[in-house]
C-alpha cells in the first residue's frame, strides 16, 4: 500500500489518532527524541551527518524488529526536503513499484528527488529487486530499505552495492525504560491522560521482558494501562503483576546488579564445572529469561573454557568464542541457541584446571621476582653491536635437533626452571602429558 508521508499536507495526513496503537502515535518526528542507536546517529556520527546535511543516498536499515527503523524513515521524512514515500513489500507487487517509479519521474522532471521507504524488503523477490536497480543509478529514487534479515542473503547483490548498509540493534532495557517513562508522560500522543503510574519492578520488567523491541514494550503498557480501572482518585496504578499479565512473562527474581546475579552465575560456572549438561541449561535460561545480557553470559563461558577445561579439550575455547560471535551475529532470540551449545559443550567437556593454576604460579614469580633479565642466548640480536654484546650467542635452533626438542635454559638464572604447567590425564591432556614426559627423559631433568 502506497502512501505520501510527506509534502504539503504530509504532516496533516500523518496526524496520530487516539484509536491507532501508542508505538505508532508516539513515534519521534525530530533525531533529538530517537533513542538508541547511537552508533549511527550520535554527534558526528555517519546517519545523523547525512540528515542533518540533507545529503542521502540509498541505505538499508537492517535490525530486529522495534528497533526504530520506520522511526528513522518518519525523521528522515519530516527532515528532508524530498518527496517521500513508503510502502510495505508485504502489501506491495509490481503494480505498486510501477506506480511509485513513475509517480519519482514525474517528481524528478519538477527538479525534487523522492526518497522511497520500503519495509520489510527482504520479502520481495530477487526479480523484484531488479526492478528498482535502474531507478536507483539514475537517481529517480533514493532508496530506503527496512530489513529484519541478513541484506548479504536477502538483498540483490547489484542492489546492495549501490545501498549503504546500516545496522541497528536490539534496544537496551534502560532505552526502553525511556521510552516507556515518555509515553506515560506524553500528552499530546501518549498515556498522560489517563493518569497511569507505573511500579518501578513493573517498568523493570516491561523494559527486560521485551528483548530490546520498543513496540513490544509499548504494546504491553498501552494494554496494561488500559485494562487497568482507574483508583478513586482516577489514578491507574500498574503493578509488577498487571505488567506480567499484560507482557504475559513472569518476573524472575534476578537482580543484574545484586546478590542473585553472582549467585546464578556461580550456579551456572558450577554446573558446568561439574559437567552437568542439564542444570547448566537451566542456569543459562534462569539468566536469559530474567533480562541479563546475553554477551556477558558468552563472555563468562569463554573465561570458563580457560580456566575449567583449558588444554584437556583446546577446542572449547573455540566453541564459547563461535557462541558469542553466533548470538552477536543473530541476536534474541534465535541467538539463544548458540550459547546453549556452548553451554553443553562446555559441561561434557573434559575438565582441567591445570593451565589456570600454571598460569598463577608463573603471576606470582613475576610478582614476587620483578623484571629479571631475559638470558643473551634467547635474545634477539637486530644490530651488529648487539651481536657483540653476546645477544642470542650460544641458541639451540629446536629444528636442527632429532625430534625438534634441544635442553635449553629459556628461564632467567636468577629464577632457576620452573615447573608451572601439570597436565591431567584427562582429554587432550593426557597426550601432551606424554608428550612432556617424553622430552624431559629425552632432555633431563629441569
């Protein structure tokens, strides 16, 4: 469905009606009252300078759903100087783009550029993307496109190269709160009128249960506030329990701040130190499902791959890595999956904390000890005059030796060797235990 959202009556036609829903009447007009984003839109940053500059060319918007996609088109709208219009490639075919391209030529033989909003682009088919290419490199139209989906998979390559690709993301639940705490103050467009005051545990909750969607959030305010009877005083007062029905998700008793974060976290490290695939699952979902942020979970599973399994399985590391790059790379909630994979990797690994305590006591040496010299043999020698200085005279070169091993002091003398490293017989431990035990018989002892 085709429409004008701006012009010489543009601002009339867009007038937001008491009966169309708050994410939609309270969407912000100017860039100083977007919230979020400000990757893309802080002072200086690379979409503010194009719209404050009146400078655009054809972008891609791409983010999860309630991130202000159709906002920043609205801005951009009610920003420029340009012809503006949008439709839904949900509502829209071939008919509707042969309207739109000629409706932009007409408006280009006037000497004014149009700037066409499509959301949900990724729906039109490659064919259908073709047909704005031409239109886009003779500059009839200024594309803008809105996508949920990854634009290098759903968006025609010839397209795309010509589309600048920005990303959004998910909204964080202090943004959100913001916005919440703004349409209850609105007056104009908002909740003002009906006098609502929210809980600070029930605006907690809206503000983490929406997974950084804002429509999500307002949805779920605007019928809490409606289904909620005004107090003699015509007051409405949302508690945490008319949030959850209105969000239909339970509060979790989970503070990110507070002593239940650490003590879910320790249950969540313990569970998997105790290779329990099914509790650490569980933890994992107790922090996802009350708010926590997601990478701080990936993070904490990454440290645990170190520390908890190190060498016995070296792929582990590689496994929390790929889990949080996967959930930074898909987002809520499909991202969930990935660190549920790690999270059961994790616990069926085999464990060690052998490289965590060898690290330790080599900390406390350099500590205790201080910056003791490195030995001349293992010096490098860049200059003639640190040759003759005696840097790296005497080096055993590994590879000229039988099996690549040659005995060798590589501490300082004042410390003597130093046995820090102990592996387990557990996993890949126990052949680089072998290993070892190979090369001292071969070498002596330290």
């Amino acid at each position: 469905m085709l429409m004008e959202l701006f012009g010489a009556t543009g601002r009339r036609r867009e007038e937001k009606r008491k009966d169309t829903p708050l994410a939609d009447r309270i969407r912000p007009e100017r860039l100083e009252d977007f919230v979020g984003q400000e990757h893309i839109l802080g002072p200086g940053r690379f979409l503010r300078s194009l719209i404050e500059k009146d400078q655009l060319q054809s972008l891609i918007f791409w983010g999860p759903p309630g991130t202000g996609k159709t906002t920043l088109a609205r801005i951009i709208a009610c920003s420029t100087r340009s012809h503006f219009l949008a439709f839904s490639a949900v509502l829209s075919g071939v008919k509707e783009i042969r309207q739109v391209i000629s409706e932009a030529e007409g408006m280009k033989h006037q000497g004014r550029r149009t700037i066409l909003f499509v959301d949900e682009f990724h729906r039109f088919n490659k064919a259908q993307q073709d047909a704005f290419l031409p239109h886009v490199e003779r500059g009839t139209i200024i594309l803008i496109g809105a996508t949920t989906e990854n634009p290098s998979f759903e968006v025609n390559s010839a397209l795309l190269s010509r589309c600048q690709v920005l990303t959004l993301r998910g909204l964080d639940p202090e943004e959100i709160s913001l916005i919440l705490s703004r349409a209850l103050q609105e007056e104009e467009k908002g909740l003002s009128s009906l006098r609502a005051k929210l809980a600070p545990d029930a605006l907690k909750h809206l503000s983490a249960m929406a997974h950084g969607d804002a429509r999500v959030a307002l949805n779920a305010l605007e019928v809490a506030v409606l289904t909620t009877p005004p107090d003699a005083d015509g007051q409405r007062f949302i508690s945490l329990t008319i949030a959850e029905e209105a969000m239909q998700r339970k509060a979790l008793l989970y503070d990110k701040e507070g002593e239940e974060h650490y003590n879910i976290i320790s249950a969540l490290h313990k569970s998997l130190r105790g290779s329990d695939p099914d509790a650490a699952l569980y933890w994992l979902a107790r922090m996802i499902e009350a708010g926590e942020d997601p990478l701080y979970v990936a993070r904490r599973m990454v440290r645990f791959a170190s520390e908890d399994i190190g060498l016995a399985d070296p792929q582990a590391l590689n496994v929390a890595l790929a889990s949080m790059q996967a959930f930074h790379f898909v987002g809520l909630p499909e991202g969930e999956l990935a660190l549920a994979e790690a999270a059961v990797y994790l616990a069926t690994a085999p464990k060690s904390n052998a490289l965590y305590l060898a690290y330790e006591k080599a900390r406390a040496d350099v500590k205790e000890k201080g910056a003791l010299p490195v030995p001349l043999p293992i010096r490098n020698a860049p200059t003639k005059l640190m040759g003759e200085l005696g840097y790296g005279k005497g080096y055993k070169y590994a590879h000229d030796y039988p099996e690549g091993v040659v005995k060798q002091d590589y501490f300082p003398q004042e410390l003597g060797p130093r046995s820090y490293y102990r592996p387990t017989d557990r996993g890949m431990e126990k052949i680089i235990s072998q290993r070892l035990e190979f090369w001292r018989k071969k070498m002596g002892p330290k």
